[in-house]
C-alpha cells in the first residue's frame, strides 16, 4: 500500500516542484512504483516531466471535480514514474469545489482507488494554503516541506505548520510531518550556514540529513522535460536525490536496490 507524501511549502521559489520530479525520480531508481500527482495550476511538475499542459485530455482538475479518475489520467513519463498532470483549468477548480460534497476529501477518495498500486504517491502542491493544498493535506499521511536556509524562511514556516495542525485536528489525524528537506544550499553562505544550524537544533530528527545543494544540472534539467538523475546522473544534483530517497526508505527500514 503506497505512502503518500505532500511536497508542499506556502513560500514559492523553494525547490518543491524540482524536489516532487526528482524524488520521484529517484525513488523509481531504488525500484518504488510511484505516482506523482500535480495539484499546482502553474503545472511546473507536469512541464517538468516533459508533458504539456496544453495537451492534457484527463488532468487532476477532472479528477477533483468527479469527470475522470486518476486512473484514466495517468501518464507514463519519461522519468519512469506515473503522472497526473495539471493544466489551465485546475485554476478555476477551487471555485468549483466549494459547492461540491466533502470537498476537503476529493482528492483522498481518488487515492483510495489506485493505493495498492504504488509504493509512494507524491503530491506537489500550491505554493499558497488554499484548498487545493487542503486536499493534499487530507489525502496524505506525511509532509515534506523543502526550504531554503535565509532569513524569510523560519517565519513562512510557522503558517504551515499551524495549518497542518489544523488539518490533523479537524480532517486527518493521521498526518504527520516526514521532514524539512534544506534546498539550493550553498555551504559558503554564513546565512546559510547559520538557519541551518537554528533548524538542527529546533526540528532534531525531523530535518533530513541529506541537503540539496544548488546545482546547475539540477536547475537547466526541467527545460529539457527530464529528472536530473535522466538529464546528468553524475551531477551533484542526482546524487542529492538518490541520497534522499536512500534516507527515506533507511527512515521506513525498507532495503534499497539501486538499477
């Protein structure tokens, strides 16, 4: 039965659609079946997996609003991991839902159909609290939010975790945090060097090991539609990903088996 984990994090510009692809990614190479599921109107993630939004027939606006299934909307892509793609027409879908029965738990409901096929299924979320991402929080049982280490990035995170008390509390005790996951970070930054420090010492266990460092393999391998573990293996971008996915499986006691 998969484990689903939303990547989500209120502050923009973060690395959470790059960190959503390229753990998918990764977690494919360790042998995981995963699903990442788009729920951000941008569809950077559904761009990013080399798919156009334009020519999305099934997305997860369809699935959200009851005209299609998860299972009609997905896509294999390039990175071997199954897709639901967004496009232009989830930006209108929050106004639809809210008319619509248990809107919280559209998404959760959708899951329930295709679980047992997947060992992850990663949601990549709104950078904003609406409730697309209300969804996410409902239908997941962990969060991972990525982060840079500047100065905005304690305070952004004190909304996030307030709203994710809120959901465990009112719609889904069963969610938890999985981790703070450090991004674009450049061990040369005193600034850097020193949030991170803050966040060691006030999350503990909570912050993954592993940090993404800022990359340029990492940065150009979106436009070409592909993770970075496909785009450059050797760069230091995949081997951040692939450490990270070997973290997550050694925190759930899962063998890993690199292809």
């Amino acid at each position: 039965m998969a484990k689903v984990i939303a990547i989500t994090n209120q502050k923009g510009g973060v690395g959470k659609t790059t960190t959503s692809i390229n753990l998918a990614a990764s977690l494919v190479k360790t042998q995981r079946r995963v699903l990442l599921i788009d729920i951000d109107p941008q569809g950077n993630a559904t761009m990013g997996s080399g798919v156009s939004k334009d020519k999305v027939e099934t997305s997860i606006y369809d699935v959200l609003i009851g005209t299609g299934t998860l299972e009609q909307a997905t896509l294999k892509v390039a990175g071997e991991y199954d897709l639901i793609a967004s496009n232009a027409q989830l930006s209108g879908a929050e106004i639809e839902l809210i008319d619509l029965d248990r809107r919280e738990k559209r998404l959760r409901r959708a899951i329930d159909d295709v679980r047992n096929d997947y060992d992850y299924i990663l949601i990549d979320c709104p950078p904003s609290l609406n409730l697309l991402t209300v969804n996410a929080l409902v239908a997941a049982e962990a969060v991972m939010i990525p982060m840079q280490c500047e100065y905005y990035a304690l305070e952004g995170l004190t909304a996030l975790l307030n709203t994710i008390k809120k959901v465990r509390a009112k719609l889904n005790p069963q969610l938890q945090i999985a981790g703070l996951l450090r991004t674009m970070f450049d061990p040369r930054n005193n600034l850097a060097n020193e949030v991170s420090a803050q966040l060691r010492s006030h999350f503990g266990d909570k912050l993954y090991r592993t940090i993404i460092p800022r990359n340029i393999r990492l940065a150009e391998a979106p436009s070409f539609g592909k993770p970075v573990i496909s785009y450059d293996l050797h760069s230091k971008g995949a081997e951040a990903y692939l450490a990270l996915a070997g973290e997550i499986l050694r925190r759930e006691q899962q063998p890993t088996v690199t292809s």
